[in-house]
C-alpha cells in the first residue's frame, strides 16, 4: 500500500489560512445533515472533523493508510467530543471492501492529483456508494505550483501533476458510472466536482 503521490498532510496553520472555515466548503459542496461519508485520504481530519459536526449523527468514515494521522484525528475527535467519526486504515483503491456499508457521499479532497490508478480507485468509489450517491472531487486548480501561495511561499503538488476541471471530468466520466452533477470553484486555488452514481 504506497501512498498516492504529493498528497502528505499539510500543516494546520497554513491549511486554516487557505480553508479557513471548512465546515462552509463542505455545505457548499452539498454535505448536509444525516449524510453518510467517506472522506478518502482523511490525515489528521481537517475536513473529516467539520464533516462529522454537519452530518450528525450519520458516520464519518475517515479513511487513510497512515495510523499515526488517524490516532490524531481520533484524540482531537475525542477532545472536542465528536462521536460519529470512525477511523478506517487501508488503501482507498479497495475503498469497497474496507468500509461497514455504502456511503451516500465519498469526498476525495486534494489528492485525485495523485491517484495512479485512477480506474481502480473509481471502480472501489463506485462499488462503495449507494444508488444516487455523490462522489465529490476537490483538488488543486490547473496552474502552476509557484502560481499558489500561502503565507508567501508556494503549496500545492508539483506543476506537472495537477489536473484540469475538464481533465478530472473525463477521466470520472469515461468509468461509466457517473453524472456530472455540478461544478464549482473554491477560491483561491482549488475546484471542487460532484458527480452522482448512476
């Protein structure tokens, strides 16, 4: 189980400056009350935690391979006693047999850039989804690296992986078992997409 490319946690500090308030990001994208979710590649919870205050008391699954985030997220979880987030170790390539149950929304924030085996990554959203779910691509825009800074200094995967709206489109698409739902841009620097299993 490699990681996928260029997807490390980032830093709280700079990361509230670029999402300072998560929670809005996340109704915007149509996370809502009694929603059950995935988050793939969760880290330390920066999404996950808001997601769980929204979506009470349905679960939050917080996916990642690395037991030392997932141990973070679930102390501050147990600090600010948030009880519906559960912590999932494994590979989200096998997202469909990891997971207690399908979900009706897998968030994949700031890593599809990374992801090498796109197919087998959708095959697992797909099977992990129920009928009518959302599939929600949050990622860095298209430009390039020294183009997105926070606090001065440039973020964000190298120039050469980032990937277009249209480019995360198609390649979501052509798997077959998606719609696109909607689009939209999250300033500064990020796009987000839901598409809808079919």
């Amino acid at each position: 189980m490699d990681p996928f490319r260029n997807t490390g946690q980032p830093d709280w500090d700079w990361w509230g400056k670029l999402w300072p308030t998560p929670g809005a990001t996340l109704r915007e994208l149509g996370i809502d009350r009694g929603t059950t979710l995935a988050e793939v590649g969760s880290g330390d919870g920066y999404f996950a935690l808001p997601a769980a205050r929204i979506v009470e008391p349905a679960p939050v699954y917080a996916v990642d391979l690395e037991p030392d985030l997932l141990a973070a997220l679930d102390d501050v979880a147990s600090a600010q006693g948030i009880e519906n987030v559960r912590t999932v170790r494994g590979d989200a390539r096998d997202l469909d047999g990891i997971l207690p149950e399908p979900v009706e929304t897998v968030l994949l924030a700031n890593a599809f850039h990374g992801v090498d085996d796109r197919d087998r990554l959708l095959e697992a959203v797909a099977n992990s989804l129920r009928s009518g779910g959302s599939f929600v691509v949050v990622n860095w825009a298209g430009r390039p690296r020294e183009a997105t800074t926070v606090a001065g200094e440039a973020r964000g995967p190298p120039t050469e992986l980032r990937v277009s709206p249209d480019e995360t489109r198609e390649t979501v698409l052509e798997h077959g078992a998606f719609a696109v739902d909607r689009a939209l841009e999250l300033p500064p620097y990020h796009y987000g997409l839901v598409f809808e299993r079919e």
